[in-house]
C-alpha cells in the first residue's frame, strides 16, 4: 500500500511540475514578446524625438528674437538683494 501510495504522490508531483513549467514558458513567451514591442516603441520615440530636433532651428528662433529686441544672455538673474539694488544705482 505504501508502495501505491508513493507512486501515486510522484506522479502527481511530476505532472504538477510539468503544468508549473508550461505556466512559466508561457509566462516567458509573453514577456519577450512585450520586451520585442518595447524596444520597437522605443525605436519610434527616438527617431521621432530626432526629427523633432532637426526641425527646431536654434539659429532661426536666435535671430527672431534678436528682431524683437531681445538678446542672448549667458547670465541669468534669479533674484536680488536690496544691496545689489544700491549699489547697481
């Protein structure tokens, strides 16, 4: 009887594990699936966010500025004390 019983146990252990395995190929063909889908998506945002950038012209936008008056400054001025107000005058 134990001898039956032991078998019977193995076998079911055995066909548990072959479901658990199928569950996880199918898990992983899934994922790479997804993983491949991804990459193409990222593909796309990155060939767009480049064409994007060559349609900004930096210069152009520079030069429209400069017509309106305004100039390019490489120093920008957050905040000031009332200090720097005194002695700017």
């Amino acid at each position: 009887m134990k001898k039956i019983l032991v078998v019977i146990s193995i076998l079911v252990i055995w066909f548990y594990n072959n479901y658990l395995l199928n569950q996880v190929s199918q898990k992983e063909k899934e994922l790479s699936k997804k993983e491949k889908n991804l990459e193409k998506i990222n593909k796309k945002n990155n060939n767009k966010m480049m064409e994007y950038d060559r349609a900004i012209d930096l210069e152009k936008i520079k030069k429209e500025l400069e017509k309106q008056g305004l100039k390019p400054t490489r120093y920008i001025e957050y905040f000031s004390t009332e200090r720097e107000k005194i002695k700017e005058i």
